[in-house]
C-alpha cells in the first residue's frame, strides 16, 4: 500500500467521521467512543459469523448473501473510525506493533 493510499484512506475516515459527528451533534466524545467500540464489536460479529458461514457445513443458509471480505473490511473501518481521534498516528502504532511481533517470533 502506497502512501498515497494511505492519505486516501484517511481522508475518507475524516469525512465519515464529520458526518457522523452532524448525525450525532449531542453526543460526548465519551458516548463516541463507547458507541463506535459496540459498532466494532457488532461488526465483528458479523465477521464470525462469516468465518462460521464459510467454514462449518452445519450453519443454516441465510437470507442474504454473506462475504467474509466485506465484513473484514467493516471491521477495519469501525476501527479506523474509533483510532481517527486519537493523539496517535495508527499507521504508526501499527508498524511499531508489527516490529514488535516480528521481533517477538525472530523473524
């Protein structure tokens, strides 16, 4: 990924974020993040139920189509949208992360 995408990606975040600021002009930054971490955590969800979806015979047929890609991305912009404000850079906080568990498993 070029930084170019990078810049592109966050630039979307931040109008998403604006308007979900309008949308929600009453609420704290306190009730932001508590609302965006349960819509992480209902994103995520959906991501398990994609995995069960694709991998296990057992699970029922659903009436809508589910992809295990798009809910990964769901899941990735929800936490994009929950880092947006925060004091640190999360492109940088990855990389370091990264560092560390490549540093952590000797690769």
């Amino acid at each position: 990924m070029s930084m170019q995408q990078i810049d592109s990606i966050n630039n979307k975040i931040t109008k998403l974020d604006v308007h979900f600021r309008k949308t929600n002009e009453s609420f704290s930054e306190k009730e932001r993040l508590f609302s965006r971490a349960i819509k992480l955590n209902e994103e995520v969800g959906e991501l398990c139920e994609a995995v069960l979806y694709e991998n296990d015979n057992n699970q029922r047929k659903k009436e809508k189509e589910i992809d295990l890609d798009s809910e990964l991305v769901d899941v990735i912009i929800c936490t994009l949208l929950l880092a947006h404000n925060r004091k640190k850079d999360v492109w940088i906080e990855i990389d370091k992360k990264l560092d560390k568990q490549l540093n952590r498993f000797n690769l």
